[in-house]
C-alpha cells in the first residue's frame, strides 16, 4: 500500500450505496439494520445487537486508532438509513494485503445490488488506490450463503482453516479462506461491473 495513502477510513460513494466511516454514535442505527433479519442470532458470524453494538464498534475503532482496520457504515443513498456494516482489516501496508470481512446486511438487503455494490467499491478502493496485490475474504465453514457469495464476486477458494476462531457461543470455528489477487483484479471489476448493469 502506497505511502501516500491516508490511514484514515474514506468515504466510497456509489450509485446505490455510500461507505462511511463507522462512527463511535452508530450504535442503534447498527441495532436498526440487524433488526432486520434479528441478524444477531446467526450462529455463523458475529452480528452488533442490543447488548453488544458498543464494544463491536469500540473494537472497530480501536483498529483503526492502530492502523488495521478501515470500518464503515453501509449507508443506503436513497434513504440515508444504515443497512449495515463492513470493514477492511488486517491491513498489512509492507506486503500490501488486507482481508475484507465483517460484513452483514440487513435481511431485505441481502443478495441485492447493494451489496455487488458495496464490494465493488471496496475491492476498487484497495486495488486502485491502495495499491493492494492481495485481498482475503475468510467465512464460516457452515456459512453456505457467504460462501456461495464470496464465489459469485470472483474470489477463489484458497483451503479450510482448522479451528481458526472460537464463536461467542464457544464453538471451535473452521474457516474458509477466499482471496482475489492484482493479477485477477482486472476480470472480477468487469464481471462486477457486468452484474450491476444487469440489476
């Protein structure tokens, strides 16, 4: 990742959506977006609701304090209401790489042209401006819907990670590691590009 770029998170603006950075008062417009599918009962991943909106975003924002971590609100443009939440981390500026992840949609949003969207500028915004040769994206082994998700952008799958977390309900996860590189970048902003014509 270039020198030149600021390690503060940016604002990427679409057509459909707007990626702001999460902010430290977002918490029930977070609680509002999962309530929407009561997302926070999802045994496959890790969803704000009412007891844990405050320490999920004060982990965000301790990321980005360190340099890691780019969070933002997924903002809908034609409302202005957050329908959910997504973050770069695991940013690696030496070897630029970074892990897309943490990332949720309200139920009505799901498979819709917001999010093709929203990884559309996400992936544009680490290849082309950070320069990244590089990015992850790692799901829950029992995650069929990410998976299949993760595969539609372009990303190819990488292997399983042997118990690489343990959820909060105390159940040693298996992951899987999906990545897209420079190299591929090219083909996967076409066929993205392609589908959000297509909606």
């Amino acid at each position: 990742m270039n020198d030149t770029s600021s390690h503060s998170t940016p604002t990427l603006t679409g057509d459909i959506v707007e990626l702001r950075p999460l902010r430290a008062d977002d918490a029930s417009a977070l609680i509002d977006a999962a309530a929407d599918g009561q997302l926070w009962h999802l045994k496959v991943t890790v969803v704000p609701g009412p007891g844990t909106a405050d320490a999920y975003i004060d982990k965000a924002l301790e990321g980005e304090r360190a340099g890691t971590v780019m969070p933002f609100a997924i903002v809908q443009r034609a409302t202005g209401r957050v329908i959910g939440s997504t973050r770069f981390w695991k940013l690696d500026r030496a070897n630029r790489k970074l892990e897309i992840g943490h990332t949720w949609l309200s139920a009505s949003m799901q498979r819709s042209a917001a999010n093709t969207e929203a990884k559309y500028l996400l992936l544009t915004y680490a290849f082309d401006t950070l320069q990244c040769v590089r990015v992850q994206f790692t799901t829950d082994e029992l995650n069929e819907k990410s998976r299949a998700a993760i595969l539609r952008i372009g990303a190819k799958q990488e292997g399983i990670v042997r118990n690489e977390r343990i959820m909060p309900d105390g159940r040693k996860r298996n992951s899987v590691r999906f990545s897209i590189i420079d190299d591929e970048w090219p083909d996967v902003r076409a066929n993205l590009k392609a589908r959000l014509k297509s909606r």
